[in-house]
C-alpha cells in the first residue's frame, strides 16, 4: 500500500519545484513527487511504496533554503 505524505512549503515557482523534484528523485527514486504552487500553502505531495522519510524531506528543503512543514 502506498503511503503518501503532503507538505506545506514556501516553494513559489516551477524551477524552484522543478529543482526540488529533481533532488528528492535522486534522494529516493521511489519517490512520485508534486508540488501545487497555485495552492496558499504551496503544497508538495509525495507518495512511495515504501516508507516516506518526512525529516529527510524538511532537512533536504531547508539545505535548499525553503520552508517545508507536515500539514
């Protein structure tokens, strides 16, 4: 079963997403990622098959200079 997990970010628009899409495939290549930029709470989405590490998530945006919270 899939678990997903979704993520309220300050990320505001599509290189950035795209950027962080790129990392998080290279983090966990199981990973299916989105991100909902036209959302208030710029919404990132991720869903695995296997478990979803959400502090390595937060860490890796903020290395990268974004907010990234659990909704």
């Amino acid at each position: 079963m899939a678990q997903i997990e979704v993520f309220k970010t300050n990320v505001r628009n599509k290189r950035d997403a795209s950027k962080i899409l790129r990392i998080l495939s290279i983090f966990d290549p199981d990973y299916n990622a989105n991100f909902d930029i036209d959302d208030c709470d710029k919404i990132l989405r991720v869903e695995s098959n296997n478990e979803i590490s959400s502090d390595a998530i937060i860490e890796l945006l903020k290395y990268n200079d974004f907010n990234c919270e659990i909704l």
